[in-house]
C-alpha cells in the first residue's frame, strides 16, 4: 500500500522499475542536440502513411513495438496500456496501440500526459495489476498546429512566446523490482489557473502548475531543493522557465542551480528557429528518455523529479475566450 | 494486492466501497422513464452559461458538488479526481473540476469513461492512494452534435440507427469498506475493431467491443451469465443490442433473459422520437446511478455487470476514412 504524504503525494512500498524507454521522434527533433540519443528519427512527416494524424498513430505503435523489444517482452506480456496524446479524442493513442489487442486506459492530461501515465502505470503496479505496464505519450508538430492553431498551410508568423510541438513518442515499461531507476513516488497536479488566455504563450500559463507541483513536491516529503540532482518541467520553454524560478522562489526555495526544462533541452534556440523551445506531450517523453532516464541508469544521477506540464485548453475554449488551466504531474525518479 | 484472473480481469482484495452516486440530467433525459429517478433535472440546455460547452462543466461542478454532498465529504476529503468527457481535450471535465483544486487524473475513454474511471478509481483505493476518489463522466447532446456530426442549426435528419447523446453528468463517490454497493473486480476492455465506418451506428461498432469484454469476464472469473442478476452495457441502444445477443450466443453464453443496455432504459423509444436509444459518456453514468445502483442497495439485485462502451472516433478520422475501433470496461458490482 502507497504511503500518502502530506497534501498530493505518496510514496511507493512497491519499487516501481523503469526496465525499459524508447525515443522515436521526426526529423526536426533528429537535428537537435539530442539527435544521438534518440533510439529512431523518422525524418518523413507522414510517416509514410497519407495525413499526419495517421503519422502520429505510427510513430505509436513503431515506438511502442520498440520498449516492449527493448524490456525483453512482447505484447502478451503486456497487462495494460496507459497513453494519450494531444489530438482529438485521444486519436493518436487510440489508432496507434489498436493492433496490440490488450486491455486499455486511455488518458489525458494535455502535454502532462507521459507525467500522468507514469502516475497511474505506478498505482497499477502498486495494486498488483500486473507484471508489465506499456506507458506511451505522443505529439505531432503539424496535427497540432493544424487542431490548436492554425493550418500549417497559411504559414501564420509564430510569436517569440510561441513554442514548436514535438513531433515524437516516448514509451515505458514499467514493472516490479530489479535493477533499474524506479519511481520512488508521485505528486499528482491540480488544476491550477492563473488566468492566461493566449494559445500562443504556453509556458506561462502552465508554469504556476509547474510550481505548484514542485512547491507541494518539497513540502509533502520536507525536503528542499538539494534532494534533487535534477529538477525537470515539460515544455515550459525560456518564457515558463523564469516564472517557474520565481514562483518556487516566492515559495521559499531556489531551485536556479539544478533546474532545466525539455523544452529547452530538445532544441538549439539559436540554430533551430523555435522560438521558447520545445512543446507537446512528446517533448518531455523523448527528452526524459533520451536525456535524463540514461544518467539515471549509468548513475551520473541519483534523483530527478521530472514534471511533464500540461495546458487543458482547446480550439472551442479559446474562441469562447475561456482561460488556459494548467496541470502538471510529479514523478520522483531514482535510482 | 489485486489478485489477476485469467487474460484481462483482476479480483480486489479490498472491498471498494461506492459510498455515493448522483446524477444530473437535461430537460429531455427529464422527461424520459427514469424521470423520477434522477437527482437533479436542468432544464436549460445552456444551464445559465452562454455556450453548450460551458453549460457541460456547470453539469460537472454542480454534479460534483452534490455527490460530494450525499457522500458526506467535501472537497478538502477527496484524495484524487478522476474524470472525463466527450468534449475535445477533455474540456468538460477539466473546467468543471477547475475550483475543487484537488489531483486530478483526466482519462478519456469516449462513452466508456465511467466504466475506465470506476476501474482506475478502484485501482486508486487497492493501492492505498487515500480514502475517497471521486468520479465522474459527462456528455452534452447539443456540444457532442456540433463537435462529431453537424451543428443542430443545420436540421440535419437523423438515420434510425443513430442514437441520441445524453445531456448529463454521472458521479460516484469511492471509499473503503463500509455497507455500500462494492466493486468486486474489473474486466478492462481491449481496442476492437470490426470496420464499422458509419458514425452515425455507433451501436454497431461498439458492441464487438461489449461482448469481448463480457466474454472474457465469464471465462476469466469461471463464470456463466446466471452469476449476474443483470448485465449492463453502456449506450449501445436497440441496434448494438441485437448484435451484442448475437456475439455473446457465438462465444457460448446466452445473456437473453438477463441483459439490457442504459441507452434503451433512458428514453422512451416510442414517445421521445430518439430513434435507437441514448448515448454518450453521461448514458451510461446516470442511468447505472439512478436506475441500478438503488436495486444493489435495497438488496433487489445481488450482482450486476456493468460494461460502459464507447467508440473511439473524431471527426478527423472519420473524414479520413478510418473505421471506428470500440472500447468497453466491465466493472462487476456487488453487494
């Protein structure tokens, strides 16, 4: 059983092992500094399938296929899929692990979801559901451009607070014990809601989710920021980067030493022409993978708490000139 | 420890407990057989907000708020939400959860949501993640038509398999222990697929998913259709009924005498002109709630399956041509 701790968190009795992740992303994301470290760059858009919605749906099952290869086990061995992604309907999701044929949750919490289904593949694992979790989130620069803004067609001038989705998969195999980094425990988001209402600027309006997590994170354990080699947002870009450092700092803890975002780490901002950085469910999943799950691994690091971010708008949302709530979810990696 | 039973069902080892339900309906769902039943009945489509998707989150929130009530809890007890919707990106839901500033775990299982949140609430509580989890699923007829067919403005005329969304929303209150209703154990439905393509009969393309779900129940728990006092899909109405009977008999089982589904129980065929019967993620929710979830507390039912199904489209796969894989979860409730 999960010890709860404090207000929004628990810790884990059962040691939830990461055995295995993989990395497919597009070629944009295969050009950046962390081009080496992919496990596969598909670099045509499509996917070789005929719209980018379909793309996206291959690069899910072809990632997936490749961390249930790369943890030793096939579908069978599977006892549940936990994914989402950012199209309507979870339809990424959906197309992409039909073919697996087991049994499925499908979730979302916007660019958190990869947070949120390491969460929840966690609980399934401390519940004893079974023996292997199939953890997936994914993105799709085009299909989302397309969907939340405008077609890639009208070749809209994209603001400096606007950030580039990732185009990409990031999977997980999760499962009991041995010797891998293992999720030491959770701290799962409110919704949090600062009042920011431009679909162009992301980071803002999810970075006081960010904190809050990190703030509640430090609290609920009585830890402080040094516990961490590393703490890790989604895809808050340069724009959320700095409110999350003042926010935790109006919080009473300076986290400027070992603080990064994905969406920084993913692209060259100076080479690569995307403005705040990287965004989508994909580009905190890829980068956790690529970047920080290996340091984990060969012990450079021994404590991360990643935080994928999320933004819980849509199209009608924004028209009806809702707010953009954002969400965000904690997951204390260690090894 | 959850204990596995054959391919895709676990057996609880904690008694989790349904403390409470409630359910809030539209003007038409008001007027219909369960008309008495129901907790609450909104007879403005807008619910006082200015567009159908803000009136969906005032059905969450109100609904909420009044389960948490009957429950005898507020927000400061509810350790996790779990909760989702039709709407693109999860929209009804995440608005309408906004003020309760509690975790929050979005899923998205088309009209199965309240089936996969009962499964993953229970999960939730096997796995000691605190002592009240609450759920819900909602749908709004007037968003759903404009956001998957055609805007009601254009008076489209409806086929005779199409059904009629639900305006509502479904809430549940889960807890340990106690003399309530209790989930026994769960049958998490796999994505699948027999190539429907009209969106316009999703009872055709949900049921495949519906009967592998109640097959692979009777065969994982050694069980036969007499165990159940009654079983209970989703929103299949009168022509994913038929085909359901059929898929069952074929797999061994006949389910004629004890089987009915929430879409044909929520309005009168005859008098409400809703053609093959009520759907969407509310149909399910409310009418378990209002209709069943009584009888298993008075002791006139013992055990009911329970199996909320939902079609995993958008209107962008649908225009691209793809079928419409379904996805069903059994949730076995007892008292």
């Amino acid at each position: 059983m999960a010890e709860k701790k404090g207000n929004q968190s628990v810790e884990f009795k059962e040691k939830i092992a990461i055995k295995a992740v993989s990395s497919t992303v597009g070629k944009k994301e295969g050009e950046g500094p962390l081009k080496d470290k992919f496990d596969k760059i598909i670099n045509d858009a499509t996917a070789g399938e005929d719209s980018w919605e379909k793309a996206e749906s291959k690069f899910v099952s072809e990632n997936m296929k490749l961390v249930m290869k790369k943890a030793g086990i096939n579908e069978n061995d599977v006892d549940y899929i936990v994914a989402g992604d950012l199209l309507n309907q979870n339809n990424g999701s959906t197309f992409g692990v039909r073919e697996f044929n087991r049994p499925f949750f499908g979730i979302y919490g916007a660019c958190s979801t990869y947070g949120e289904g390491l969460g929840i593949g966690s609980i399934l694992i401390e519940a004893g559901m079974g023996e292997n979790i199939l953890v997936g989130a994914s993105s799709h620069f085009c299909a989302a451009e397309k969907q939340f803004r405008f077609p890639l067609e009208l070749g809209s001038q994209r603001p400096l607070t606007s950030t580039w989705t990732v185009t990409g998969h990031g999977a997980a195999v999760l499962t009991k014990g041995g010797n891998y980094p293992y999720i030491k425990g959770i701290t799962t988001g409110k919704i949090v809601d600062f009042g920011i209402k431009d679909a162009n600027n992301m980071g803002a309006a999810m970075a006081p989710a960010a904190a809050d997590v990190i703030l509640n994170n430090f609290n609920d354990f009585g830890i402080g920021a040094n516990y961490y080699d590393m703490i890790v947002t989604g895809d808050l870009g340069y724009v959320g980067k700095e409110l999350v450092l003042k926010l935790v700092k109006d919080g009473g803890f300076d986290i400027s030493e070992n603080y990064t975002d994905c969406g920084i780490e993913i692209f060259d901002r100076d080479k690569q022409d995307t403005h705040s950085g990287g965004s989508g469910c994909a580009c905190s999943a890829v980068t956790f993978n690529s970047l920080f799950y290996p340091k984990l691994k060969n012990g450079e690091m021994k404590r991360i708490l990643f935080i994928p971010t999320g933004a819980l708008m849509n199209s009608t949302s924004t028209q009806q000139g809702e707010t953009i709530p954002g969400v965000a979810h904690g997951v204390m990696v260690e090894n």
